[in-house]
C-alpha cells in the first residue's frame, strides 16, 4: 500500500474501503479483506461493462481504470484495493500519482507469498494476457530481492469461463491442463515441473483453484503448491490501515455495498461464488 495519507487520513477510520476491479473477479479479494478485516464497510465496483481488461492495451486499462478509482475517490473511500492483475500490472503507479488516497494492488502481495513457497525455484504465473506482457510479477519478484525465475502463461478462456459460472466438468479441466502443461517440460520421456509453485495471477483465478491443484498433481504426479493473491492482498491491507490510525474500530460487522456497470443475466450467482455471502443490494452506475 502506497500514498498520501493526509486526505485519508481526513477521511476518517471510519470511511470505507474502495476495491474494484474490471468485473466479479475482484469479489475474491472482497471475500478475503471481509475475512481479515471484518468491520471495514466496503464499496465494491465491478466495471461489468466493460470486462475484460486483460487482453486490451496498457493505456485504455488505465483509462478505465482511471474512472472507477475517480468513482471510488468520489464516494469518500480511505483508500483503494485494485482487486484486479491487470490494472495493478499496468496503471498502479500512475493512480498512486494521480490519486490523493493510498492505493494497494494485488501483484505484489502475490509475488509474495509465491517466493514464500517457491523455495528459490521458478515461479509460474497464470494470468491475463495483459498482465503477463506487462512483465509485473517478474518485477515484483526481483524487488523482493529474491532470484526465482517468472514462467508466464496467459490463461484469458479462464476469464470467460469464470464469468460464466463454468467451474467445474470437462471443459475448464481441459482449459486447465492445457494451460499448465506450460510449466512442464519433457526430459528423457518424463515430464518435470518446470516451477516450485503456481500463483493464480488474476483475480478470476481462485475459482478455480481446486483444479489447478488438482491437475497440477496429476501432471508432476505429486502435489505442487498453487497461491492465490487475495489472502495476502487481505493481512497486507489490514496491517496498513493498523499503522496507519485507519482501521475501523466500530463494533459491527462492516457492510459491502456493491456497483457495477453493467448487469448481465447469470451475475447474481455468478457473484455470490466469488464473494462466497449473499451480495445484498447491488446499484448500477455509469463512468
Ligand atoms: N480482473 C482481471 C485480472 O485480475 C481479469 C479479468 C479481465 O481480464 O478483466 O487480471
């Protein structure tokens, strides 16, 4: 989490968390940072609309991205989670000039946690498109002053598939596999993991989670770690908002109020997998 710490500061403990992301995907964070920080109220907002960001050009994801964190700003959030790779991947530094609030990505969270379980051996990333041009996890490794190798793999039908509520069955296990055996290679006959550990780099991902352990362990025939970006992203936010005078220190449970910009027919189920509670109200906004 990085920023200016004045106007969240004026902005009060008790202001809510603005989080967003380019559709449901970021949901996932959501469900964490509800986890680690039960009593932040929280704004959510989902640029259905416009979904996805992570096979367009590092300028228009900024532009968007530019107008929900001005949406967010707009409604007197304290600071910013972009639950989403590919705005943390390609525009995170210019929100965090342009914007008067702190603003934490999900990027470096999760090439934390990863080069926790790594062990030194390479990192395999399954991410957009976007996210993996942009070259941001192999950044983020190397400022963690660790050498682990990035193995980037653009998974973007895991975004569609997702969106869809098609989790589980044939189709995504084969997308699945198909996608891993990137961080496999064949020697003498067998095939060896390429990667000490898989990061879901994509807030879609955690979906499906699950599979890719699963099929992972049935490619190296043997169980290879997967981490998911949220959880870390979560204690991060958390323990910034404790230094910092901001956590809130109400006695009730913190509300969601959830916005999007479009609302597509399979998107109350499609939302509450990835929130993992019922959404509650949900207002459609325009940028
Ligand atoms: N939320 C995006 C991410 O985490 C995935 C969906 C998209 O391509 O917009 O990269």
């Amino acid at each position: 989490v990085h920023g200016p710490e004045g106007a969240a500061r004026g902005r009060g403990r008790q202001a809510p968390l603005g989080v967003f992301d380019s559709g449901l995907g970021g949901l996932t964070v959501v469900r964490a940072l509800r986890a680690a920080c039960p009593r932040e109220d929280i704004v959510y907002l989902g640029d259905s609309a416009r979904v996805p960001y992570g096979t367009r050009s590092a300028e228009t994801v900024l532009r968007y991205a530019r107008a929900s964190a001005r949406a967010l700003a707009a409604r007197g959030v304290k600071a910013l989670v972009v639950a989403c790779n590919t705005v943390s991947a390609v525009a995170l530094d210019a929100l965090r000039a342009e914007l008067d609030l702190p603003v934490s990505g999900v990027i470096l969270p999760g090439a934390r946690a990863a080069t926790e379980v790594a062990g030194g051996a390479a990192i395999g990333v399954l991410a957009t498109a976007g996210t993996i041009a942009s070259g941001a996890y192999r950044r983020a490794v190397a400022s963690l002053a660790t050498r682990s190798e990035i193995l980037g793999q653009a998974a973007p039908l895991l975004v569609a598939l997702a969106e869809e509520g098609w989790l589980e069955g044939e189709v995504p296990t084969l997308v699945v596999r198909r996608y891993l055996e990137a961080f496999f290679e064949i020697r003498a006959g067998a095939r060896v993991p390429r990667v000490g550990c898989v990061v879901l780099g994509c807030t879609h991902f955690p979906l499906f989670h699950a599979l890719v352990e699963q099929e992972l362990a049935t490619l190296a025939a043997r169980p290879i770690p997967v981490v998911d970006s949220a959880r870390q992203t979560a204690s991060e936010v958390r323990a910034f908002l404790e230094e910092r005078g901001l956590a809130n220190d109400a006695p009730e449970r913190g509300s969601l109020r959830v916005l999007v910009t479009d609302r597509p027919q399979s998107f109350e189920a499609v939302a509450q997998r990835f929130l993992g509670e019922p959404l509650g109200e949900v207002e459609q906004v325009d940028l």
